[in-house]
C-alpha cells in the first residue's frame, strides 16, 4: 500500500534487532495434530523481542498479535498498555477499533446478498439510490466494492471539518448521510481509475439497510459474527459498556494524547467502525479457507485484482475489500486499517496457511510492516526486504511557512501540508495526518509510510511542488493556488 492510498495500510521503517534465526514453522514446529504447527519457543521470544523493540521505538502504548494456520491460533498475545491512563495491560481478550479492515466483512455481506440474487454487481447503483444524480447511473456496484467508482471522498479534511458538509462532530442519520453524498463530485468516469474512497464503503453499508431492511452492522452480526462465534466483534459505541474496551491515542511531536473525539454517526458508517480482537479474526480467518459463509466462487470473486476499463489491473491490486500481492512469490491477501488512534493489519500468506495479525491502539502504529516482519521470523521466504534507513537533522522550522499548503497528486487527490509549532505534517484526502521528519532543508521522510517527500522550491523558498518518492516511484503534485 502507499500513502497514495489508505494510509490506515501503514508501512514504515524496521531494524531487525534479533539475534535468533528462525527457520519456517514446518521445520521448527512442535506438532498437535497432523495438520496445525506449535510455535517453537525461540520464535514466540523472537516475536516477543521484535514487537517490544517496534513498539519503543514508534511509542506504541499497546498491541496485539495473532498468528494462524488456517484459522488455528498458533500465537494470540497482548503487548502493553490498553489503557496508559489506568495501567490496564493488553491481553489476546482486548478489543481494537478495525479501521478500513471492516470493509472486507462489508464486502463478504455483499457477496452473500448477491448469492441471494439481492443484489447484482453488474447493476447500476441508482438501482439502490433512486433518488441519486443521473451522473451516478454507469457507477455499478462492483466500482463501489473495488474503489473504482470515481466518487470524491466523503472524509478529506475540508468536509468533515467544522465547516464542511460531514462535519466530524455532529450527527446525521442515515437519510442526511445520503443526501450529502449524493453532492458529491464525480472525480473520474467508473473504472476508468483506481482511488481508495471511504464514500464507496459508506454507500454500501446503507445499500445493505435498504436492500434487507437491516442496519449493515446487525446484518454482519447475524450473518457473520455469531455464525462463527466472533462474541466480542460489534459496532464501535461510546455509551455501551464493552469489556476489554482499548483506548487509542495520537501522538503530538513526543507527546501522547487520547484520540480525537467523533459523532457517533461516523463511529457507525460501514467504512471501517467495528471493535474486534486476535481472537475473533482466527475464527474469521479460518472460515475464510472453507464455504461455510460464502461459495468458493465468491471468496475468489473477492480476491481477484479489479481490472480497469483499460483491461489492466489496478494500480493498488485491490479486489474487493482486500489487496492482493506477493511476495517473494508468495501470495498476500490483506488490508489495514486505521481510525480513531488505531490501527491494524491482517495480512494473509494463502500458499502457506499462514496469518498474521497485528493490532495497535496508536494512530502512527506501522502494523503491516511489523506484520510482514513477524511473518518472515516464521519463514525466511517470507522476510520483506528491509526498506531504506533515514536520519532525522535538524533545520530551521522558518522553512515550514514555505511548505505550508496543498499539492495536488491526482484530480480530487490532495496532499495538505501543515505547520504545528515546529512541526510539519501531512494529510492525504480522506486519509490521516502523519508527520514530516526532515533530512535535508527540502527532503523528508515518514516514518509509519516508507515514503519520502521533496518539495521543490522558489528563490523566495516558497515550494512550487513537491515529490513523492515511494514503492520506486517519483510522483509531482503542483502547489495548488487554494487547498480545496
């Protein structure tokens, strides 16, 4: 993933300070039965000392990591602090917020209505939406569930601020959601691009209400959830009262801070609100290798890459609520997530039966990257190659004010530059906010993202564009005269 895309499928910087070498789970493991590995008491302390060391490192109060062959737990354990305020540690039991990793049950209950003949993902979704623009009509449900829709996204900065028309901190039931989304701008004819949009996920979950008269997260627990007995995933909710509740934090400079306070209305969109833990996604993991909730036919429908209408895959090899990689010739199915002072990754080796999941409850957390690092102390096949080390100087903050605004990566695409004291930071459309560390004057890099950003300055040193440099690639995006 990039910060192009999903941020909440974070990637940062990791130095392997382990000693031990782990050889595969085949060959090192201690066996129950014929088929579901133990981990050898040498990879569990591996594990212990590499998530530990990440977690100093990127000042994560919490996580949590599970491990699974196909749906057997080989490893579910907690790391820290769920609550810094009380001193509460992390057990495999406390629950996180899922962030974007919600989509993909999303995108299985979509799947089962359409195995109803409920929906069709060939049908436009002015079906669904009547009441919608005529502009809406070549928008067809498989562009909603693959981020090909070419809809402009409901959460960029300026519409979910204090004067925007999603306004983060009020509510608006279901209905006034729509209505507000219908207004969007149509950024790109479907399919014709890939854009990462938590308005296509919003607009599924209502097409779910209105299509079996079920609010979409009762949907998923009736047809989901208690089906395989995952008692402790469910809607995020401030008022009810939710055993082994995490807390999640942000992370000002140094300091730690609790998360930003939403409505209730965008704890509940369909984008990515649920509350879950290492121990239910093994039990979803594990109906994930069978058909006990959808046909083979489906599941595969899923987890192939979406193609554009140039008959080419897209760029972000997304399918639908899940991307799909490889690597080292090993197949990945996953995706992240982040929200609300959480993140997450599940990532999926299906050649090898093999998960790994890792929760955080800091909005800076770099789960996918620890995940895909544990993964490869459990096969070296697996190990990703370590991505290019960066140090932090010092320069004169004065240079910030030049930096300071909105640059424009794609149409409807923006990366937003901010000063905070002696700060600067970033925030893609629809995405988090993550911090620039400089190593030069105009160089920069994240640290949660293996990305970096120069920006290309003036005489007066006012920044004309900047470049984004990531997963081998140099992306301008030009100054815009206003940040829209």
């Amino acid at each position: 993933m990039s910060l192009t895309h999903a941020i909440a499928q974070n990637r940062c910087t990791v130095v392997c300070l382990l000693m031990i070498a782990c050889l595969p789970i085949a060959a090192r493991a201690q066996t129950t039965n014929s088929s579901a590995p133990t981990l050898a008491p040498e990879q569990t302390a591996s594990i212990a000392q590499y998530v530990s060391a990440e977690m100093a490192k990127e000042h994560i109060p919490g996580a949590e990591v599970g491990i699974y062959h196909r749906g057997q737990i080989l490893l579910a354990k907690g790391y820290g602090l769920a609550d810094v305020e009380l001193d509460v540690p992390v057990t495999p039991e406390t629950v996180f917020q899922s962030g974007s990793v919600g989509k993909q049950f999303v995108s299985a209950a979509i799947m089962m209505l359409v195995e109803e003949g409920k929906v069709g993902l060939d049908d436009s979704i002015t079906k669904y939406f009547p009441d919608a623009p005529a502009s809406w009509k070549p928008i067809l449900m498989k562009n909603l569930l693959s981020h090909t829709s070419g809809l402009a996204e409901y959460e960029s900065e300026e519409r979910v601020g204090a004067n925007g028309p999603f306004y983060i901190r009020l509510d608006f039931t279901e209905d006034q959601l729509l209505k507000k989304t219908e207004a969007l701008p149509i950024e790109f004819a479907p399919g014709e691009k890939w854009a990462y949009r938590n308005t296509n996920y919003l607009l599924l979950g209502i097409m779910i209400h209105k299509v079996t008269g079920k609010f979409y997260a009762d949907y998923l627990t009736e047809h989901i959830f208690k089906p395989l007995g995952m008692t402790s995933t469910r809607l995020i909710s401030d008022a009810d009262i939710i055993p082994n509740r995490s807390s999640g934090y942000e992370l000002d400079g140094d300091k730690l801070r609790n998360q930003t306070w939403v409505s209730p209305t965008f704890n509940s969109t369909a984008d990515g609100t649920l509350y879950f833990n290492v121990l239910d996604l093994a039990k979803w993991d594990g109906a994930l290798y069978g058909t006990s909730l959808l046909k083979q036919s489906s599941l595969n429908r899923i987890w192939t890459v979406y193609p554009l209408n140039n008959g080419g895959p897209n760029p972000a090899h997304y399918g639908f609520g899940w991307e799909i990689n490889t690597l080292n010739g090993h197949k990945i199915i996953e995706h992240g997530g982040a929200w609300q002072g959480f993140t997450c990754d599940i990532s999926r080796y299906v050649d090898d039966s093999l998960t790994v999941v890792v929760l955080t409850n800091l909005d800076a957390g770099n789960p996918a990257q620890m995940a895909h690092h544990i993964a490869g102390l459990l096969n070296p096949a697996l190990m990703p190659p370590p991505p290019k080390q960066h140090t932090e100087v010092a320069v004169d903050p004065k240079l910030f004010d030049g930096y300071v605004g909105g640059y424009q990566l794609a149409p409807g695409f923006v990366l937003t530059v901010t000063r905070e004291n002696d700060h600067l930071f970033v925030q893609a459309t629809g995405q988090q906010k993550l911090q620039l560390f400089p190593e030069g004057p105009r160089d920069y890099f994240l640290k949660p993202v293996d990305a970096q950003i120069t920006f290309v300055t003036g005489s007066d040193g006012r920044a004309t564009e900047l470049i984004l440099h990531q997963g081998g690639m140099d992306q301008r995006a030009k100054r815009l005269d206003h940040t829209p």
